[in-house]
C-alpha cells in the first residue's frame, strides 16, 4: 500500500507522505513420506499457507491505520494414503495450525480529543491544546499481539489414467481461530484522561477468526524422459471467512486484513475507519468514530 495524502475529518493534512512497506520473509515448506507397505503410506508436512509481513516509517500518512503488521500461521500436517486399485490412490490426514499476529498503529489523539466526546476534551489534548496530526509531535501508539490454535483435515484422491498422465484433486478443511492476547496503547501525558474516560487503556484483546476451506486440483502429463508438464488450479473459499479486526475486551476494534482477497467478500467487522475506536456508550461510539480519517 502506498498513500500520499490524507487528512483528518477536521479538514486538517495528514502529514508523511506516501510509504512502501514490503518485506521479506521466510516461507516454510518441508514434506516426509515413508511406505509402510506396497499399497500403504504414511506422510507428514510443514507449511505456511497465510500470512503477510508489512512495516511502515512511524511518520507516514497511514500510519492511523497501520504501521506493523505480521501475522504467520504454519501448518503441521500428519496424513496416510492408501492404494485402492492400480488407477485410483485415495489419502486423508489431521491439520494442526497455530496463527500469530502482532498489529500496530499511531493513534492520532489531536482529532480524537477534538472531536471524541463533543469536543470537551479539545483544550486538553485537541486542537486546542495545540495537538495536531500535521505536525505530529503527540501521537499514540496502539499495538495488539495475539495467538491462537486450531485443529482441521484435508482429503486427497489421485487418478493414475496411463503411464504418463495422472490427475488429483484434494481438500482442506476451514480453520477456526480463537485469537487472545495484549492490546498496549502509548498515550501522550496531555491525553491521559481522556485515553482513561475513553477506555483507550492496556486490556487485553479476543477475536475469532476462520481461515477459508481450499479445493484444488491438478494434472501431470509426462512428454518425455526429461520433459513433464504440471498444472494446479485452487478455489480459495473466501465467502465463508472473517476479516481480521481484533475486537478487545472493552469495544475497541483494530484492524487488519489477513489475506488481500478477503476484501473483495462481505464479512463482519469490516475495517474502514480510523482502526481504533473506544465506545464508553452508543452516543459516545458515535462521537468517538467520528475522529475517524479520509484517505
């Protein structure tokens, strides 16, 4: 994501221009498979089948929606197979999944102490008081880590129609996840109390998330002794998932997304505002989102 110009709902600039965020990072894949007999086989694999890693500068335009964001999830996977005739195989195992997220964001307390609560707290950490996001000397600093485990299974059938051709198709199960972990906030002296009336405080911080079923499927045809072609297509079952706000104990939503294709589904907890939210009552929910930001 690159942004270079944004402002707050008071009309005020945004300043820090645009930013890139990619990074590397390792990918893990490593598979065993041992026969136990002629028509029997046992098998085991690591993988990592979502995940992002993006780190933006402290003092980019975005930063009220996102400066780190890490999330990793490795799957531990044990499966068999078995040979029901010379032309069809058929296999099935058990997923064991863990999934970490570590989330951050600055926390633009200029427009939420001017706009959050009808504006009284303006003079003490708004614009009155001289905080402004333009300039950003009084940004708080807002992070959630958070893990969790599931269990889930994958199905597999492969077709050996000749010698040199072979076609297979194969399933996995969706994960369901129940994220818990710490969401710390940094908040300048001026802002205290209304981080304290807000609920903006250290708490922790719950959410559950599924990651979608896959159904693939493959062929291999091979031209020569040297020469084979291999093909795969994966429908990725998005429809059925979440997005990867982080709700924590008090109300306070932060947002992220776990996978880019997820935008494009309907889910619960759709992120669009400025990610952090702190509603004490529904009248002051509405105060507080109001110091959301345009991009």
């Amino acid at each position: 994501m690159s942004l270079n110009s944004a402002s707050a709902v008071t009309g005020i600039p945004i300043s820090g221009g645009g930013g890139e965020a990619g990074e590397a990072a390792p990918v893990p894949n490593l598979y065993y498979t041992r026969p136990i007999t002629s028509d029997f086989s046992i098998g085991a694999g690591i993988n990592a089948p979502f995940g992002l890693a993006t780190e933006y500068e402290s003092t980019w335009a975005g930063r009220y929606h996102a400066l780190r964001s890490d999330i990793k999830a490795i799957n531990y996977n044990f499966a068999g197979a078995y040979k029901l005739s010379d032309v069809l195989s058929a296999g099935a195992g058990i997923n064991y999944q863990t999934l970490k997220a570590e989330l951050s964001q600055a926390v633009d307390f200029a427009t939420l102490c001017t706009v959050g609560a009808g504006g009284a707290f303006s003079g003490a950490c708004g614009l009155g008081a001289g905080f402004r996001p333009d300039t950003n000397p009084n940004d708080g600093n807002a992070k959630v880590t958070a893990d969790s485990t599931a269990w889930g299974y994958n199905l597999g059938l492969l077709a050996q129609l000749d010698n040199n051709f072979r076609v297979g198709a194969a399933y996995r199960s969706k994960m369901k996840h129940s994220l818990s972990g710490n969401f710390d906030i940094t908040t300048p002296a001026n802002a205290a109390t209304f981080a304290g009336a807000a609920r903006l405080v250290n708490q922790g911080a719950k959410a559950d998330i599924a990651l979608p079923a896959t159904l693939s499927f493959s062929a291999y045809v091979q031209l020569d002794s040297q020469w084979a072609l291999l093909a795969d297509v994966t429908r990725t079952n998005w429809s059925a998932s979440a997005s990867g706000g982080l709700p924590n104990a008090n109300g306070l939503s932060f947002c992220a997304w776990l996978e880019p294709h997820a935008q494009k589904k309907k889910a619960p907890n759709r992120c669009r505002c400025s990610a952090v939210t702190a509603p004490a009552s529904d009248a002051q929910q509405k105060r507080v989102r109001a110091g959301g930001h345009q991009a």
